[in-house]
C-alpha cells in the first residue's frame, strides 16, 4: 500500500468524523452502485484509494466508548484488538467500491483478537487469515484457565490456523491455559517464526471451579521451555513480556543483543532483573516490578545500560536497592511507583545520585511515594537533570512551598523546569497550573513553553477545588 505523508493522516483523521453518516446513508440507499457511478457523487465518494485506505485503517483503529462487560457478547467472531470492537467486515457492506478496497487491503486483515475461543469464531478466523494474504500478522488468543469456560477443540483449531502461519507472525499475545500447551508444543515442532518481532506469552494451571487451587504442577515446563526457545531465536524479536520467568530462570548463556523493550510483568528479584539487563546490551525499554532484595553483593561498578531511555520501575523495595547498581546515560523517562507498604527514605539521595551518574536528561518523570517527605519532593524539583522536564507527575506528600518554587521567574522565564508542559498533581496545586496558563507577560520570549495539559489527580483529603482552579474552569480552559 501507498504510504501517507502526515498530512494525509491528517485528512484522514478529519474525514473519519463523517464515516459513520456515510455508512447510515449508503446502507439505506436503494441503488447505491448507481449513486457511485452518478455525476452528484458525494465527496467522500470521489476520495483517492490511498486516502480511502487510510480511512479503513482508521475506522478499525477507533476504541469503544467502554469496556467490553460481558466478553461473551463480541465473542462470536474476531476482533481487532482487545480495545476496539469495529469489524471491518462491515466496510465491505457498504459497496461494491468500498468492497473491492477491503477485500484488497490485506493489513485490514491482518490484525485478530480472539476471546473465550469458540466454534462459532472459526470460519471468520479463517475468512480473516485468508484475506491477509502475506501481510505480517498480529495476533492474540486469551483465555481463562475456568475449566467451565474453555472450549479445548475451539482453542486448538484457532491455534492450528495461526500456527500455519508462523512465518508471517509479527507480534503474538497468547494467553493460554496449560490444558492447551502439549497440543500448541507439537503443532510449533519444526516451525519457525523468524519474522516475530513482539510477543507476549503466558500459560496459567487451569482452574476447576468448587475445587481448593493446588500448588503449580511441572509437567508442561519441557514444553514452555521448548516453546520460548523457538520464540527468541527469531532474528526480527525485540519487544518481550514475561509474565513468569522460562523454567530454569533467565538464560545465562544467550546474549539477546537483538531486545530493544523487556516487559517483567510479575515480581522478580533484583538479581534476575540485572541478568536479564547484562543479557540486552541494546535494551531502549524496560519495564519491570521488583520484590526481592538482591542475595549477593553489590558489583564494584554499576552496570551499564547505554540505550536505555525509559524505565518504569514498580517496586516494594527501597530505592537503594536497585538504583545504585545500574547506569543510563541516555535515559529520558523515567516511572517509578513505591508500594504504599514500604517506609521511604527521608530523602532522594539515591535517585539523585544515579541522574547525576547517569548524567542524563529527563523529559517525563513520574513518582507515587505517598511516604516520601515533603521536604524530599520540594529538592528535587531543583535537580538539574529535571529541569527539561515536559512532563512532570508527583504523587505523595505535596507541599504548598513547592508548587511557589515552580512558580518563580526570571526575565520572564520560568527558573525551576521551565518547559513543563503536562503537570499531573493534587488539586491542592491548581494555583501553579493556572498561573502556568496565564500569568507570565504578554511579551514573554517565544521559547518559553506554556502549560498544554493538567490532570487532577482525585484526593479524597481535598474534595473541593481551590479559587484558581475553579477560575481555569470558568474560563473553559483545558483541563
């Protein structure tokens, strides 16, 4: 397909408005291949088919309005994704011309989210697979491990078809129950999947409800095991998910140079965790939740990590557990959550020390330390590796004098962080945002940024919202 400049997708976006009342006009229109081939054509009617494609595209993109409540009410086909429940189906109802665009636009196809397997997904699955064509494919299959509600030989044949297909997998999100592994295990024997480049996989023991959960059973480690091995011998795989560690822990003996993103999505040990940064040495993304101290002393250099430029880090450990031994010079955002269980620190030393090691520059920061004293929050607002901030969100112990800091200029720029462009904080600090807005003189330098973006963050401590921020309502400001 024909690649589009921005503004295209621009134009794109902007038509997507009128789709819906394109689609309620022509489905209703008793001859509407006449109406195409007539001269009073509508505009949406003469767009090129690159543009027309890029609308498809769109259309199939646009999440729900809500969650889905009961997943068995969109279980009787496919999906696109887990978000949306637009079936570009539909786009081939509308005619002939529009039929035609579809059913040769394989990427429309090429994208399946199946839920709660059943029979009466199968032969839309196939129709699906069949239209992709050679398109790469992402695919995913979750099921829950309720015994009452998987449907095994549904699993296995939806399985079948994309397994077929492996050589075109581009990204996989397999939530699976264990009943279903020895089958998956055999239909992977002598497959490749040399184009993967994402995956997300996970087996859980199945579940029989009215009977008391046992402990983890082993039998289908040699098979998980087999399983990862074929998943990261692809050349092309570089976003990985674990939500358990492979049998046998994290390899020891494969450097994964090829990794750009690692998801540790279950707690982990500190240990692991560096093993598995001494196995990326290319690692841009991590993402990780730690709960175990480290066993062994701490390595007489910390470990390195050149490319790594976004962390989020979930932790019940202190920050001195963790920080102190790694290194990131080219980190630019930075998440940390504390779990409200843990006693802080009384102050940030160690998240300033390793900035100022790193010696990188943040542009988001992200902390929720609901235990951290104030007066740690208020100095690090002056760390220097935070003042190219854009995007900045505190939650904890948030003092007043603070918020007075960040309000500070001079010659008419802003002294503390003064390209903040997001602030994501209580209600109790609505007088920065709204001054970030509109206080500063009309003939400010035009590289000083102004505030595009806040978000209240709910406090049940602070129900009622101050004069300034009930002022930026009045104003229709955006908030």
């Amino acid at each position: 397909m024909a690649s589009f400049s921005y503004s295209k997708m621009d134009i794109c976006s902007g038509a997507m408005a009128d789709l819906s009342f394109t689609f309620s006009v022509v489905r209703v229109a008793p001859k509407a291949e006449e109406a195409h081939q007539s001269s009073r054509q509508s505009p949406i009617s003469r767009l090129p088919v690159e543009l027309l494609c890029g609308i498809f595209h769109k259309y199939v993109e646009i999440p729900s309005g809500k969650p889905c409540i009961d997943p068995d009410r969109y279980s009787t086909g496919p999906r696109v994704s887990r978000a949306s429940h637009t079936d570009p189906s539909l786009l081939t109802q509308i005619c002939s011309h529009w039929r035609s665009i579809a059913l040769n636009l394989p990427t429309l196809w090429s994208t399946i989210f199946i839920r709660q397997p059943k029979q009466s997904q199968l032969e839309l699955t196939r129709l699906w697979l069949e239209r992709a064509k050679e398109a790469p494919l992402s695919l995913a299959i979750w099921q829950t491990p309720v015994a009452t509600e998987i449907d095994a030989e549904a699993a296995w044949e939806i399985l079948s078809e994309f397994v077929a297909r492996s050589d075109q997998w581009k990204k996989i999100d397999f939530q699976l129950p264990s009943a279903v592994i020895l089958p998956f295990h055999q239909m992977m024997q002598d497959r490749k999947c040399d184009n993967l480049e994402s995956i997300d996989f996970h087996a859980t023991e199945v579940v029989h409800p009215g009977l008391v959960m046992t402990s983890r059973e082993n039998r289908w480690d040699d098979q998980l095991e087999d399983l990862w091995k074929t998943f990261l011998s692809s050349p092309s795989l570089s976003d990985v998910t674990w939500r358990r560690l492979p049998p046998g822990g994290p390899p020891s003996d494969t450097v994964f140079s090829h990794l750009t993103s690692v998801n540790i999505a279950f707690d982990i040990n500190v240990d692991d965790f560096l093993r598995i940064l001494s196995l990326t040495p290319n690692l841009q993304r991590a993402q990780v939740a730690l709960a175990i101290p480290s066993l062994q002393s701490s390595p007489s250099s910390p470990l390195s990590l050149k490319s790594l430029h976004t962390l989020q880090l979930s932790t019940r450990l202190k920050l001195s557990e963790i920080l102190p031994k790694i290194t990131a010079p080219s980190l630019t955002n930075l998440n940390i959550v504390v779990d409200e269980s843990i006693a802080s620190c009384s102050t940030l030393n160690p998240l300033q020390d390793f900035l100022q090691r790193s010696r990188c520059r943040l542009t988001t920061f992200t902390l929720v330390d609901r235990n951290i004293p104030s007066e740690a929050v208020e100095s690090s607002l002056d760390f220097p590796e935070l003042q190219s901030l854009t995007y900045l969100r505190l939650e904890g112990k948030l003092p007043e004098k603070a918020a007075s800091h960040l309000l500070e200029t001079q010659n008419g720029s802003y002294t503390r962080m003064p390209l903040l462009q997001h602030i994501y904080v209580g209600t109790a600090w609505a007088r920065l945002v709204s001054s970030r807005w509109h206080s500063l003189p009309r003939d400010q330098p035009d590289d000083c940024e102004k505030m595009e973006r806040f978000t209240r963050c709910s406090n049940r401590f602070h129900t009622s919202m101050d004069h300034e921020f009930q002022a930026m309502k009045d104003r229709e400001l955006p908030i």
